[in-house]
DNA sequence: GCAGTCTGGGTCACAAATGTCCCATAGATA
DNA sequence: TATCTATGGGACATTTGTGACCCAGACTGC
C-alpha cells in the first residue's frame, strides 16, 4: 500500500481512492452521471465527496490521472521494450485488457484526454507506440500504415472486447485471445 | 426534389432535414450539446427548433432513427448479398466509411442504440451479420471467433478510422483502404 | 471522559438548460 | 393587396445540477 501521497492519513486516503474507483466505474457507464450518483457509488455523502473534490472538473480530472497511472503501470510491468516485438504486442494486449475498466473511461469520450494526449507530462502511453515503431522496423509489423493508425486499432479492438465482455457477449476468459488473433491476422482465413 | 414525406411542405420538410443533419453532426462531437447549440448549427432559432422537435428526447430519437435510415440505405446499396463475400464486405467498409458522421453518432454513445440492435423492426444491420456467416461458411472469413465480434470490429475500425479524419490524423481518401488492409490481414507481415 | 477530526444529511442560493408562450416580420400564395 | 405560413427573438417559469455552508453524531487518540 503506502500511497505515494505525500501527508494523507490512511481512512482519507482510503475514501479518496473509493471515490476515485467508483467515479471511474460511474463515468465509464454513464459520462453525465451526477454527482449524487458517483456519491452514492462510493458510498459516501456528497458532502464528503465536494471535500475532497470541490468541483465536478477537479473530480474528473483526478479520475483522468489516477486511470493513466494505473494504464501507465500496467504498461511498466508489460516491459514492452523487451524481447521479440510480437511477444511484445501480447503482453500489451493482455496488460490492456486487465485495465480494461479504466479504458473504457479514459477512451468512452474522445474529449475526455482533452490535453493530455500529446503534451502530458510523462504519463502518455508512449510504449505503445515505440513498441510498434520497433516491430514495423524489424519487419515484424505492417509498416504500410502508420504507427499511430496501429495504435488506434489496438484500442479499438481491445476497448470493444471489453464492452463486449461486460454485456456478456464475449467470455471474459476469451477477451485477450480474441483480441490477439483478430489484430494480428485479421478475419481472412 | 418531393420528399417521400406524406403532406410537408418543401419548406418543412427542408428545415426538418437540416435540423436532423445538423443535429447528427453536433451531437456527435458532443452529446451534451445544448438545444441552442444545435439550433444555432442548423441556422435556426431555438423556437422552431422546438417547433420541429417539441423536447431534446423526441428529437435524439428523431436524429437515431433518420442515421439508421441512412445507414440502411446505403447498406442497401452496397448489395452485400450479391459475389463474393470478401468483394461484398469491401463494398460493405466502405458504405460505412461514407456515412461515418452517422456511425460516429449512433456508435459514440453505447446507450444510444438501447432498444434499437435487437428489437429494431426491420432496420437493424443485419445484412452485415449475415455477409460474414456467408464468408465463414464459405471458409473465406476466419471461423474461429463469433460473427457478433467480426462485425464489433469492423465497426470499430471504421469508426477509428473516421475520427482520426475528422482530427487529421488519416487523410481522408486513405480511410477505407487502411481499414481494409487492417481488418483484412491484421498488422503482421 | 474530553478534544479533535471526519462524516452524513440538510438547507440555501446560483447558474444553466429546458420547455412554453407570445408577437412581429419576411416570404409565398391567391 | 390581403392572407396564410414559417420563422426568429424575446420573456417567462420550471427543473436540475452544482457548490457553499452549517450542524449533529460517530470515531480516534490523549
């Protein structure tokens, strides 16, 4: 445990992270959800909630950064930058899948990284896109489209099978191969 | 022009269309989008917004059901029963990358659809579900996974590709080719 | 027990979006 | 010209989400 944070006591910094990962649950559902709702998610009055947060965009704002955190780690323990890029792309694939929550907030709104995407301070997910780089110039990717197209692709897939998979259309057990079969051959025979 | 509308005025009827396509095109940015935003998209006062469309509710289902309309049409044109299936699912990418502003507002919000996918009377895009049983059954297209999740992600893919357009970041003329040769063969050499 | 902190619920005021109504005006039509 | 239709704009009340505030109760550490 031991959060980062730097003078927080352990009950605040307990409620801080139940309202950060029920507002992250609320608002991939439903982005406009009140903050009634996200309270009572978190299982806290709404008064605690604005004691925390002030407003609604310091809330969503610190669901933005705590949900790239928790990609960014993800992504950290995936060591995209080691051994054969293909092996590589399936332990990307496998470490996305397990945030697979937090994507489908961070992705649900194409406005919500709003300023974050190109500028972010570190946080961005930079390994990706290196990690394709390295694949297309080893031969090993489809270098006729670019890197960022490649990226794009993967999020889709990766974020619709887990949309799926919550409406239980797809067995959760069969997101991540799904994913890697699809985007590495495509639906050719 | 005689819309196929049954007693409107070509007025009307044009100001109904303009609202509609006015409203697809804002509300696909942002779904949040005020009542006067749209009304000031679509070059008319608030007042005959209302008129039109008497409260936001009957006229997202206005907007929902004219996109299904157009989405429908023109998976009509593309005649995806008819040759081969890898030929018709061309055709059928790339009916879908020319109403991306549509696909873009009906897919953009995953709860916009609620009670339209399964019960719809006659609009659904089955077409598209029945062109990839086609294929798998012909051993063309990959049999290994459900024809829900091909067509999940080709939706996804064309809807990747039509906003990163919109952003600039796919040159527009490149859309359908690159969703083809990613969804066809996948991102490996 | 006692002081301090945290919490939940309640109230209040404010701003924004919405829906309704009314009226003057421009354009088409007879 | 006279009439009818469609429109834009303004005024208005209502609703809803929001943020600020206060207060009583629960909990913790001394």
């Amino acid at each position: 445990m031991s959060g980062s944070d730097t003078q927080e006591s352990g009950a605040r910094s307990r409620t801080r992270r139940a309202i950060l990962s029920a507002a992250a649950s609320v608002l991939a559902r439903e982005r406009t959800a009140t903050l009634a709702d996200i309270a009572k998610a978190a299982d806290v009055g709404r008064s605690t909630l604005h004691r925390y947060f002030p407003d609604r965009e310091e809330l969503v704002k610190a669901v933005v950064e705590d949900s790239l955190e928790v990609l960014h780690e993800s992504l950290t323990a995936a060591a995209l930058e080691d051994g054969p890029p293909l092996e590589a792309m399936r332990r990307l694939i496998g470490a996305l899948v397990d945030v697979g929550d937090r994507l489908q907030f961070l992705f649900g709104d194409p406005r919500m990284l709003d300023g974050y995407e190109s500028g972010a301070p570190g946080a961005g997910p930079q390994p990706a896109i290196e990690l394709i780089e390295r694949g297309q110039a080893q031969g090993v990717f489809d270098a006729e489209v670019s890197a960022a197209w490649i990226e794009h692709a993967l999020w889709a897939l990766v974020y619709t099978a887990c949309k799926d998979a919550a409406n239980g259309k797809l067995a959760r057990h069969a997101i991540t191969s799904t994913v890697i079969r699809t985007f590495e051959n495509g639906i050719l025979q």
